[in-house]
C-alpha cells in the first residue's frame, strides 16, 4: 500500500504545473523567440502568466505609466527652469539699462541670472542624457524606471546643493537694501531664510524618496 501511495504522489507532483519557476527574464525570452509574429493578445498572456506567479509582482503597464508620467513633469519643470533663468537676465538686462533699480538690484539680479544659466547647464546634462534613452518597451519598462530615478535623484541633489549659494546672496541683498532704509529688516530676513529652509525641506523629503523607490526598483531586476 505504502508504494502504490508514494507511486500516485509522485505522478500527481509530475502533473502539478511548476509555475515557480517563471521568472521576469524567463517571460521576456519567450516573448523574443516568439519573434514578430508575436501578437499583442500572447504578450498579454505571457505577462498575465508572469504576474501570476508567487514572485515579487511588478505591474509593467503600470510602471510604464508612472515613468511617463514622470517623464513629463520632469520636462515641465525643465521648461520652467529655463523660462525662469532667462526672466532674471531679461530682468538684469533692462534693469541695466534703464539705470532706476540700484546697484544692489542689479548685483543680485545678474548673480542670480548667472546662478541660474549654471543650474539650467547642469540640469540639461542630468536630464537629456536620460530622456534619449527612454522607451515604452515593456521589456525595459523597470530598466527605464530606474533611470529616471537615477536622473531624478542627481537633480534633487543638484537642487539642494544650489540652495548654498542662494542663501548668502539673498541676505547679503536684504542687508543691502536695508540700509537705505528706516525701517528693520529682520522680517525679510526671517522670511527669506524661513522660506529656503522650506524649499530645502521638501526636496530633501523628495529626495530620500527617490533613493527609496530606486532601491525597490533594483530589487526587481
């Protein structure tokens, strides 16, 4: 009894699908041999197939969604970044030449235009150098997720460290224009110094978000 019982085990173990051992890379090699033939209802079954496993789950379509997404805000901000550098030379420029804003409005104005063509400069290289190489293949869907990332992490840092130099140069400004002033200047300096601790504040929380979802996306490889 004993054998006829292990023998009926082991044929029901033979039949059992062995579905643990799908993986991620396995389901993306079987989509390449399939070829361009391959249509979109398979890939569809295939990645259904891959999702139902006991392994860590990873929705693609989802993830593709997200790094689009992403995508864009991250040109949005760059497209204001670079509005913004060019309102303060515009800005440095005119007050220049029409000679009625002071010395010291035009020192901090053309500082800050030329902080801001540096930061745009930087910022060009951290974000063109991504967005070339982006695609909505699902198959690097996570390899494209974890470029972004890695770009947004290097502008969030890039973000803080600008943030120096601005502080100095805004108070040495409120300091400037206070002395041709009666009235006390430590509310602007409150104010000014209280809002760059915000900003630094939350691209700092950003920032070690970023890192957090760039460790998470790594696991997935």
């Amino acid at each position: 009894m004993n054998e006829d019982k292990d023998k009926i085990n082991i044929a029901l173990e033979s039949e059992q699908p062995k579905s643990e051992d799908v993986s991620t890379e396995t389901v993306f090699v079987r989509k390449n041999e399939l070829g361009a033939e391959t249509s979109d209802d398979a890939w569809a079954e295939l990645t259904q197939d891959w999702q139902a496993q006991p392994t860590p789950k990873t929705n693609i379509s989802a993830l593709v969604k997200r790094t689009r997404k992403r995508t864009r805000q991250a040109k949005l901000v760059f497209v204001l970044d670079i509005t913004f550098a060019l309102a303060i030379l515009l800005f440095f420029f005119y007050g220049v030449y029409d000679g009625q804003w002071g010395e010291p409005t035009n020192i901090y104005a053309g500082l800050g235009g030329l902080a801001a063509c540096i930061f745009v400069y930087f910022e060009t290289k951290i974000r063109v150098a991504t967005w070339s190489h982006l695609c909505d293949s699902p198959e690097k869907a996570i390899d494209n997720a974890i470029a972004g990332s890695e770009s947004a992490i290097k502008y969030l840092l890039f973000s803080k460290i600008s943030l120096l130099p601005l502080l100095p140069l805004m108070n040495w400004y409120i300091y400037a224009m206070g002395k041709s002033s009666d009235k006390a200047a430590w509310m602007p300096y409150i104010m000014i110094n209280g809002f760059i601790l915000v900003v630094y504040l939350v691209v700092d929380l950003l920032h070690k978000k970023r890192k957090k979802e760039y460790k998470q996306l790594l696991l997935m490889k």
